[in-house]
C-alpha cells in the first residue's frame, strides 16, 4: 500500500490574520492546539488535521470512544467521505478553503475504530462550525 498524507489546513490562514490585528496582550503563545493525527500505521494511512477547535470538539463535545460501534462509524463515513470530495472537485460551487483536500477512503478496507472515529468526528465538527450539511 501507498503511503497516504492529507492535511486539513481550515483555520490556519484565520488564526494568522486574527494574530496579526490583535493587540499583543491579546495572544497567549502559551497555548497551541496540536493537530489531530488520524492514522493505522499497518495501513500506512495518515490524515492530519489542523482544524482551530477540533481538538476542543473531540475532548468537550464528541460522544466518547465506544459510544458508537466501528460498523456505524464506517457507514456513516462511507457517506460523507464521497460528498466531501465531490465539493472538493468542486471549488467553484463550494469554498476551496474548507474543502481543500481529497480523502482517499475505500469503504472495502478495515482502517480500525480509531481512524472511523477521528474521521468521523471531523465530519461532525466540520458541519457545525462551518454551518453546512453533508447530504
């Protein structure tokens, strides 16, 4: 199998526009978000999320690990992972800054409970912060 990265960058370019307008008081440098590693090394799959909040999502706001049983999570991500990557072939209809990257997901593959759940949870996350629906 190939090596697979993506990374969603969604919140970045925000995170240094509001740093430069900011007064410096404003900036606590004490506190970084670390990106969301969503990976099954004996898959040789990564994706890295670098998404302000989703961190936040996952620990405060996502149901917790087990709530959900692997084959609902699959099922659901086997829906959302076509229709994200259609609006990312689609820039023009849909915000190149939220759907920046392909997600190579094969339905026909066990990537474990782990990355089903990151996975999914970020499809959560995405859809109340940037009010939109995966249908």
């Amino acid at each position: 199998m190939k090596n697979l990265r993506y990374i969603v960058t969604i919140g970045i370019i925000s995170l240094l526009v509001w740093s430069c307008g900011s007064s410096p008081k404003a900036i606590n440098n004490d506190v970084k978000e670390e990106p969301v590693v969503i990976a099954n090394d004996s898959l040789e799959y990564e994706i890295i999320i670098f998404d302000i909040g989703f961190n936040n999502y996952l620990n405060t706001i996502a149901k917790p690990e087990g709530f959900y049983s692997q084959n609902y999570l699959e099922n659901k991500n086997r829906f959302y992972v076509p229709e994200w990557n259609s609006r990312v072939r689609n820039p023009s209809r849909f915000n190149p800054n939220i759907y920046e990257n392909i997600i190579d997901y094969d339905p026909n593959i066990d990537y474990g409970y782990d990355v089903n759940y990151k996975l999914f949870n970020y499809f959560e996350f995405a859809q109340r912060k940037y009010r939109m629906r995966l249908r």
